[in-house]
C-alpha cells in the first residue's frame, strides 16, 4: 500500500515535471511567435508609413495640395491591399483609402493617431467591424522642416497572422498532448522500475517480521536501494543468528533446569506460579492447569507466600527453610528466593529454588540423636561406677562385705562401657569411607566362620547348657564378603541368640543356596522379640527391654552393626520371632563366583 503510493507519487511527479516543461516551452514558443510576428508586421507597416510619406512629400505643402492626395491614397491602398488614413496636425482626415475623408471622424480618439501627433511612432490592435477581423494599425508622425503637420496611418488585416498562429497553437497542442502521453507512459514505467526493488523489500521485510528470518532480497544494481537491501538482509542474517543463539541457550537453560536436583519455580510478581522445572512439578504436582495460579493454591504454604510478598516488595533476595508436607512426607526445603528485575528496577518476577535437604536434616536429627543416645549410654555406667566409687571412698572400702561387691559392681560395668566404647569405635570404623574402600570382597566359605564363632562363644553358651544344631546344605557354600565383617555378623547374631535364650534352650544355624544368593539363618529357643518391636530392632540403641538386655550385656549397636555390614556387603537381614518360641534372624548375601567356589 505504501509503495503503491510512493509509486503513484513518483509517476504523478515525473507527469507534472514532464508536462510543467512542456507546457512552458509551448507557451513560449508561442509567445515568441506572436511577438515575431507581430514586430514583423508593425515593421512592415511603419516602412509603409514611410513609403506613404515620401510619395505624398510635395502634395502636403498646402491646403490645396492636401485635398488633391485622397484619390492617390485610395489607388495606393488598393495596391497594396492596405488601408491608409492621412490626418493633419489636429487629427482632420485628409485621405482615406476606403473610406470619404469628409464622412470620416477626427482621428484624434484613436490612440495610435494620438500617440503620431503627439510626436512617437503609435500602433493599435482594434476589431475591424466591417472586416470582421482584428486589424493592426500604425500610426508615425509627419514633419515638415521640423514641424509636425500630421500623421499616417497605415492599417493591415492581421487574419492571415492569427490563422498562422492558430495554426501553430494547434501544432503545439498536438506535439503537446502527443508528449504528454509519452511522458505518462514514461513516469508509469520509471516510477515501476524504481519501485520494483522497493517492493520486494517491502515484502521481504514483511515476512521477516512474520517470522521468515531465511528470507533476502535479491541484489540489483549498484544504488541507494541495494544499500537498503544489503542492510536488510545483514538485519535478517544477523537476527536470525541472534535467534539461533537465544534457542540453544533457552534449549541448554531447559535441559539444565530439567535435570536439576532443586525445584525451580518462576512467579510473578504478583506471586502467582508461571513456570515451573520437571522437579517442581513432580514434587508439588504441578499440572500444566496450574501455571498462572498464586503460589498459594498451587504450594499451599502461607510461609513461602510471605516471604516471596517480602523479597518483592524489598527487591532484595531472600533464602528460608520451608517445612511443608509432601504426598504425607515430611519434607525441609532451602529456599533461595531471587527478584528479578525490569529496564526500570521494578520487580517483574521471582524466581524460586527449592533445595531439597530433608536427607540432610535427617542424618543430622539422627546423628544428633546418636549422639545423645550414646553420651546417655555411656553416662549410666560412668554414674554407677562415680557413685560406688565414692561410697568406696566414705568408707565401704573398708567394709569386707560390701568392697567386693561394689567393686565387682564397677568392674562390671567398665566392661560394659568397653563393649560399649568397642560398638561404638566398631560403628565409626564401618562408617569411614577409607575403610569401606579399603575393604576387600572375597569368597567367604560359611562353615569354618560358624565353627570359629561358636568356639569362641564357647564359655557363654556352655555356661548355660545350649545345644547347637548346624546344617549346611553344602560344606563349601561361600558368599562374596569380606571375612572380618561376616564373622563380626556371625558374633553378635550368636551371642544375642545365646544372651536371649534361656538355659538348656537350642540354637539351629542353616545355611544353603537359593536364586544365586548365599542365605544363613540363627535361629534360637528363646524368649522372642514382641511383634511391634521387631521393625525397630535394627535401630541403633534400640533395646526390647532395657533391664533385661542391660542386664544381659548388651549394648543395643549389635544389630545395627549386623544390618549396617550385610547392606554394605550387598545383602540383606530379616527377622521374624514369637515370644517364648524363639527368634530367628535370616541373612542373604551374593554367592562368591563360580570359578572360586567348589560347590
Ligand atoms: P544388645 O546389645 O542389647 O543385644 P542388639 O542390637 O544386639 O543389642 O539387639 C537389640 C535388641 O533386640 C536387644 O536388646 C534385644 O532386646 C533384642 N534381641 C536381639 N536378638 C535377640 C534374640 N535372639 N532374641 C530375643 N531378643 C533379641
């Protein structure tokens, strides 16, 4: 549409230039022609004048002379096809050549008789009635001795001129309009060829702003437009590069936001959720539905909305620790909560990372716990042992019925911080990284670590009368673990079997083959585990009944210890129990390769 009028703008320009010359040239020439012309015919009139004078010289002397001239002028006249008119100083016709002198009006009103008296040359332009034409007059002076005594006139049709100029104005109009229609062919195909380029920039531009970056315009020929073009297309090329670039970093910024750790969650600032990573939206369910709803309705804590209302309103970012449930699961968030900014330092939006450290907090509640459990652990026997020690002191130390026992009492329970400390220094070891990486997987046959174990238990068990019952589905059945370790299984797994067994009672080992795990039982006859305490025997410090197993000896990190060594041997312990039948403890283990078992 623009170029449709810079087109017609051009053509109607390139006309009106074109036909402007035209019709000033036109004009002049005729001008010029009629100008000629008539100085041509005034000259020719004014020599007439002249001729008339000479002849009539000697007929102007006197009044006498003067009446005789009239039939003179009037056969002049009619030779030469002109009309002469003699007047006298006062504008009195003497002659005529067509008309009477006598018939004829003074001479004086018409102004080239006017101007001859008054001493310069006169010509008029007057419509002849009679001749129904335009005539020319001219009128000069007429001396004697210096002396004005009248004036000629001579007098010419001026039809064949004015046929002559018509003539030619209907030539110029001709060439005229000839040429006028040359120029408008002319301006349409110069406004044409100068706006070809210009529309197809016009169009090219158009589709780059639809989006068509691959679009150029077509080079021409050396001018201001390709200068227009050029730039065009280097603006596209450019552009498109621009965009290229801007959609591999968004891409990269997407495949780096998808495989994050942390919840990003982008709001406005309205704190209504706009966008959200695949973390976000797994962990808060976020539907696609839910994008432009306030964080309230989508996150549900009033906590994280103040605080994302604050770090806007501040402009300034903020980091909190969000406690919220998640599908009914504790969870504790670090929140990093970022404005960000327009052009003009006003808040558009916030972006949000959700850092998930609810395994952090948790191992740091546990360890706390730990911690406390075993300074609690250790302060029962450490309070026992001040406390008889100080009773020593005051003076039972000399009382030979209580020495022995208060300090058997001691020594008892300085053993049981020993363990305690032994469990303890056991735990610590298993959990240091070196000594896990340090530790070395091999074939572990069962049967000689259960003979070494119930060896060494020997003077517990024998104390209290038990029986052992030990099947092996094969002699050489082996595990992949680490010796160390699975005999430190096989103790305390056999040692609580003996502690809680009462005396007399019977303990069964079973080891065998199954779906290429290597599985081993303890089982015992004694006092059994009640149902709802069994998912939490493994817990460290975690005792059924504290007297009692205080009482037996025990530490409460047996178990733990048990369960910490088979998972990092890649295995796996049950328990299964029933009070006053017995307990039976199950472990799994990988089977030791075939090339180094002889199964
Ligand atoms: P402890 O050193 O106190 O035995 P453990 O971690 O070995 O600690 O065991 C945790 C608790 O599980 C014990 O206090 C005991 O109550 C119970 N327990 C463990 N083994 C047996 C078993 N064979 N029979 C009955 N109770 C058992």
């Amino acid at each position: 549409m623009a170029n449709w009028r810079i087109r017609t703008r051009l053509t109607i320009s390139f006309l009106a230039l074109s036909l402007l010359s035209l019709l000033l040239f036109g004009s002049y020439i005729l001008w010029f022609f009629h100008q000629h012309s008539m100085d041509a015919a005034t000259d020719h009139l004014f020599v007439q004048t002249q001729i008339v004078e000479q002849l009539l010289r000697e007929k102007m002397n006197g009044p006498i002379e003067k009446a005789t001239i009239d039939p003179e002028i009037k056969e002049l006249g009619a030779k030469n096809a002109l009309h002469i008119t003699i007047a006298d100083e006062n504008g009195l016709v003497l002659a005529d050549s067509l008309a009477n002198p006598l018939a004829m009006e003074n001479t004086i009103a018409d102004p080239e008789f006017k101007t001859a008296l008054s001493g310069d040359k006169g010509t008029f332009i007057r419509y002849n009635h009679k001749a129904g034409e335009n005539w020319l007059y001219a009128a000069a002076p007429y001396y004697r001795d210096k002396e004005l005594i009248g004036a000629v006139r001579v007098a010419t049709t001026l039809a064949g001129i004015e046929k002559g100029y018509q003539k030619i104005q209907f030539a110029l109009l001709s060439a005229f309009l000839f040429a006028s229609f040359l120029a408008f062919i002319l301006s349409i195909r110069l406004g044409r060829k100068y706006t070809a380029q210009l529309d197809e920039i016009t169009e090219v531009a158009h589709d780059i702003g639809a989006g068509k970056l691959d679009r150029r315009v077509h080079m021409r020929t050396e001018g201001e437009l390709d200068l227009l073009a050029h730039t065009l297309n280097t603006l596209a090329s450019n552009l498109d590069d621009k965009i290229d670039e801007m959609k591999a970093e968004t891409n990269k910024l997407e495949l780096i936001l998808s495989h994050m750790d942390n919840a990003v969650i982008l709001m406005d600032r309205y704190g209504r959720v706009t966008a959200a990573n695949k973390m976000a939206r797994d962990s808060f369910g976020i539907t696609p539905e839910m994008l432009g709803q306030h964080n309230l309705s989508v996150i549900g804590n009033s906590y994280l909305d103040r605080a994302v209302r604050e770090a806007i309103a501040a402009s300034a970012g903020r980091l909190i620790d969000l406690k919220t449930r998640l599908q009914g699961n504790k969870r504790v968030f670090q929140v990093y909560l970022a404005p960000i900014t327009g052009s003009h330092c006003e808040v558009t939006s916030l972006l949000s990372v959700f850092h998930d450290i609810t395994a952090l907090q948790q191992v740091q509640e546990k360890q706390s716990e730990f911690i406390a459990n075993a300074s609690h652990e250790l302060a029962t026997p450490l309070t026992a042992i001040k406390g008889f020690a100080e009773t020593l002191l005051d003076g039972a130390l000399h009382d030979p019925n209580l020495n022995t026992k208060f300090i058997t009492i001691i020594h008892s329970e300085a053993e049981r911080m020993q363990r305690l400390v032994a469990d303890l220094l056991t735990m610590a070891k298993l959990d240091s990284q070196e000594y896990r990486r340090a530790m070395i997987l091999q074939p572990t046959l069962f049967a000689p670590l259960i003979d070494e174990v119930i060896q060494e238990l020997s003077p517990e068990w024998q104390a209290k009368n038990i029986k052992f019952d030990i099947t092996a589905q094969n002699t050489s059945l082996s595990a992949l673990a680490n010796p160390d370790c699975l005999k430190q299984v096989l103790i305390n797994l056999i040692d609580n079997a003996i502690k809680y067994t009462s005396s007399g009672g019977k303990i069964s080992i079973r080891s065998w083959r199954q779906n290429n795990k290597a599985y081993l039982t303890v089982q015992d006859s004694g006092i059994g585990i009640p149902s709802k305490d069994l998912p939490l025997i493994f817990d460290r410090f975690y005792r059924v009944d504290r007297a009692r197993a205080r009482s037996a000896g025990g530490t409460g990190l047996g178990l733990a210890i048990v369960k910490f060594i088979i998972e990092s041997l890649g295995g796996n312990i049950t328990a299964a129990s029933e009070i006053d039948i017995g307990t039976t403890f199950t472990i799994s283990l990988p089977l030791a390769p075939e090339k180094t078992t002889d199964q």
